[in-house]
C-alpha cells in the first residue's frame, strides 16, 4: 500500500482555498482534514479534536518551544498552529493529510516539513483576485488594496511550491487536486515497499 | 500554456513496456513517440523519420562523439540510440515526448537529461513475469532464466525513477500513466510563465 502524505493547499488571499478544500473532503472521504491547535475560545458547536484542538496560551508556548508544530502564527491576537503530532500519526497510519494554509504559513511547513506536497492556488487573473476579495469581505477599500497587494507580493513565492492550480471553475480545480493526489501515491518514494513484496 | 517534457517509460524485460507504450499512443493523439537512430537496415514498410532514423555506423558513431544521443547501446551488432535534438526539438514546441526503454536505457538518460519524468514498470509479481518472458519467446529454459535474473536484478534500479506502475491490467496502467502526465503538467516548472501572464 501507498505511504500517506501530507499535501498543502496553499495561495493568496481570494484564491478560494476554502471553497476548494471543502469540495475535495467532501468528495474524497478518506483524506483528513489537518486539525488546528488555537488559544482562542471555541464558538458554538465546535468540537475539540474535530474543529480545533483548544488549548491556553502557556500550553501553546510550550508546545512552540517542543517544536510541536508544523506553523503556527498569531491573527488577531490569537494563536493558531497546525501540530505536528496529528499529521505525522495519520501519515503513519497511511492517510493523506490536507492542510489548508495561507502563504506565509505554507513557508513554514516548507522549513519545518519539507517531504509534504505543496500545491499554490491561483486565480485565474488579478483583476479576478480582486473582485473576489471585494465580493467577500465587508472592508474599506484601503482594506482591499493591502489584501492585494499582499496577494500580488505572495506569487513571488511559487517557486517554493510543486504544482500550481488555477482555480477558475472550483470543479475543475478539485478535480486537478484529485490527480495530483492519485499521481503522488505513485511516487518511488511512497510505493518502495512494493519492490520488496514483488521480489518474494 | 504549459512546457513540454519527457516521460521516460521503462522497466524490466516482461513488464509490458510495448503494450502499455502503444495504448497510451492511440488514446492520447498529442503525445510524440521518441524516434531512435539505428545502423540496422530498414525492414519492408519501415519509414525514415517515423519507426527510426536509419543511419550508417560511421554517422552514428559521429554522433555519439558530438554528444547526440540521450543514450545508444549495440543490440545483437546493430546500435541503437535515442537522438537528442529529437526530443528537444519537440520538448521545445510543448509536446510531450514518449520514450520506451529497457532499464540501462533509462539508466543513461538520467544521465543525460535528468529533468526527464522516470517511469518504472512492474509486472504484479516475479512468477507473473517469468511467465510473461515465457510466454513471449521461443527461446530455451537457460535464456528464459537469464531473462529472468537480469529482470530480478533491474529491480534494484527503481529509486533513480520518479513513479512506480503495476501493470496488472494493462489499461489500469495506461490510466495511470494518464494520470502522472495531466500531474506533471501542473508541476510548477512547467508553468512557471502563468505567474507571469497573471501578475499582468
């Protein structure tokens, strides 16, 4: 049987890596969802272990000094990390683990985890960028200029990724995830065992 | 749009490079089947340009001087080799480029051309491939067993590949290999220019 992975979704701003990330759990059963560690509260009728792992700020500072995460990253005064233990247990287990991650965070696993798979979401144009990150948000238009002009600065770093998708039509940007998850279960590195089991 | 490249299908005598390489051909048009150069005399039906370039060996040893071959080996006193400029020249256009080849073939264009995408492919067990090599020749139990060892002893070539594919069911594999060309279209080398043409 193929190793598991862990593969990175991962692009600017607007790009849709939320709409693309649910699509794809909710067609490919098997793959998990990488869980969070944050020290903000829990909202209503989220799960420990399922939406996030909740933990206090000393707890969290402690597990950034064990180097228990993969990134973690302060947003608005909260914390939030993606632990290493969770993914490196379902990959054990062989599972592909999905990781859904803004650029700078990506950066981070790519330092701290560089055997994961790292795809960059695009949209299909700039102007397209922008009018999804207008349509989404509630924000000044200054607001809006800064997201952009942190997206465009973001595409510098590609070059750090293995595949691009353009997500133009979400269907079709799934269904390009979905082949490079079934190509990278191909790869010598996850299928070396077989060798062994043919050579019997 | 993105850049061509070369995909090297190879692996051991009796794993079904020839079936495979053929089914791909006829289910994907815009693929071009890597033309090799031989000193052998063109047999009834044989096109210049189209089953192999037909050189005289004075011409092919010139070339293998000037540095033109990806690789060549002699086979029963005839050379054979795969010229470069062939698969340039096309890898340039865009095109994806389809080279069959016996494991030291491969071996060499790694060499050669290490950007090349590496292809090993296996039969579903060892007693299945010696039945293959029986079945496909009239030749004595001795060569047979030879065959065998000799495809037993490839097998320890597999991690200079990129890709493992069984080929249990030849369409199966032909899928698969489907897959990994459509992935390695969205390798971010190959699309490299998209960011450009975004960012305008």
């Amino acid at each position: 049987m193929s190793k598991g992975f862990l593969l990175v979704i991962s692009g600017p701003s607007g790009a849709g890596k939320g709409t693309v990330c649910r699509r794809i759990l909710e067609r490919n059963k098997k793959l998990v969802f990488s869980v969070s560690a944050t020290t903000r509260l829990p909202r209503r009728g989220e799960k420990e272990g399922v939406n996030y792992f909740f933990v206090d700020e000393e707890k969290f500072n402690k597990m950034i000094e064990d180097g228990d995460f993969l990134e973690y990253a302060n947003v608005h005064g909260n914390l939030y990390g993606t632990p290493k233990k969770f993914v490196l247990d379902q990959i054990e287990k062989g599972n592909i683990v999905i990781l859904e991650i803004d650029v700078q965070g990506a950066l981070q696993v790519k330092q701290s985890y560089p055997e994961a798979v790292f795809v960059f979401l695009l949209p299909p144009s700039m102007s397209e960028l922008k009018n999804r990150i207008r349509k989404r948000r509630t924000e000044s238009e200054d607001d809006i200029d800064l997201r952009f002009k942190n997206a465009f600065e973001e595409l510098k770093f590609v070059d750090e990724y293995d595949y691009i998708v353009i997500n133009d039509e979400v269907i079709e940007a799934v269904q390009k995830i979905e082949i490079i998850i079934e190509a990278e279960k191909l790869k010598v590195k996850r299928l070396r065992n077989i060798i062994d089991s043919i050579m019997k």
